[in-house]
C-alpha cells in the first residue's frame, strides 16, 4: 500500500517561500505520477500542478513561474516550491500518486494527510 506523507507546511509572509515535501513508501516511487493539489477552506480541492515518471512537470496557470515540482527517486520524495506566495495562496496541500505505467495506468489513486499553508502579514 502507497504511504504519502506531506511535511513544510506553515505561516508566511506574502511575498515569501516555503517548499513542501512529500515522503512516498509502499510501493515503487519511479511507477508513479505524482501531484500536488490545494484546497482553501471552504472550497474545494484543486490541482496545483504535477511531474511524471520522466520528470516532465506541468503547472495550474495561477501558479506557473512561482511553483516548482521536481521529484528525488534516489529519496522517494515529491518537492514543491513555492515563491512569491500570496494571501490566496492559503489552503492545506495535498500530495497525490497516481500510477503511470499499464497496467492500470491513470488509477490507483493515493492521497497523504495534507499540510497547512498560511500566508499572512
């Protein structure tokens, strides 16, 4: 069974940083897509953007050119940087796996726990 474990979160500043971590176990980390997601409270969750198993990234439009995803397969881990956060930019983040070879590619769906990000003066 996939175990995803997000760490990073916390409060700051507009304007500042924070990079996110998402520990993978259970499975083999190199079969997966992985994916960051956010939902504000209140709202529901959406996708920030993703990497496949080749490295390939793609990004939500409100994000690209501030949010970086890239993945270490020797440490099993998932990053996501974020610059030049915004008030709006509040929410819990979510990492997600999603199997990217057949069989079954596109499914097998696994979330972790998500981690609070706030960004406030």
């Amino acid at each position: 069974q996939v175990q995803l474990v997000e760490s990073g979160g916390g409060l700051v500043q507009p304007g500042g940083s924070l990079r996110l971590s998402c520990a993978f176990s259970g499975s083999i980390f190199r079969l997966y897509a992985m994916g960051w997601y956010r939902q504000p409270a209140g709202k529901q969750r959406e996708l920030v953007g993703g990497i496949v198993s080749g490295g390939s990234t793609n990004y939500a439009d409100s994000v690209k050119g501030r949010f970086t995803i890239s993945r270490d397969n020797a440490k099993k881990t998932v990053y996501l940087q974020m610059n030049s956060l915004k008030p709006e930019n509040t929410a819990v983040y979510y990492c997600n796996a999603r199997r990217d070879v057949l069989p079954n590619k596109g499914s097998n769906n696994y979330w972790g726990q998500g981690t609070q990000v706030t960004v406030s003066s």
